[in-house]
C-alpha cells in the first residue's frame, strides 16, 4: 500500500531523542496503524512509553 506523507515537523527531547510529526494525504487504516506501534512498542518500548503513552496491549 503506497501512502504519500510528507513530515511536517522533526522535535527533539530533552535525552536527544527525535519525534516526527507526520502528515498524510489520505487516512491510514487501523490495521497498518496497530502494526506500526506494535512493531515500535517491540523494538523501542522505553522511548514509546514517554514519547507517545502507548501501553503494551494485553495479551
């Protein structure tokens, strides 16, 4: 699936972390979403906790 995006803003924390913030031309769906932050919350659950308060879904 092709989404074009454009970043729209590039932030950095105090622990020199980048955060960017994304613009898309159309809406993503859900489930392409739910992958993302799983994979995120997998490879990176520290800076996703702080960052974007995600939470580990149940298993």
């Amino acid at each position: 699936m092709k989404i074009d995006g454009k970043i729209s803003r590039k932030l950095e924390d105090n622990a020199g972390n980048f955060i960017f913030v994304c613009m898309f031309v159309k809406e993503i769906p859900s489930e392409i979403i739910s992958k993302e932050q799983a994979y995120l919350m997998h490879h990176f659950p520290d800076f996703c906790r702080k960052a974007f308060k995600f939470t580990m879904p149940p298993e």
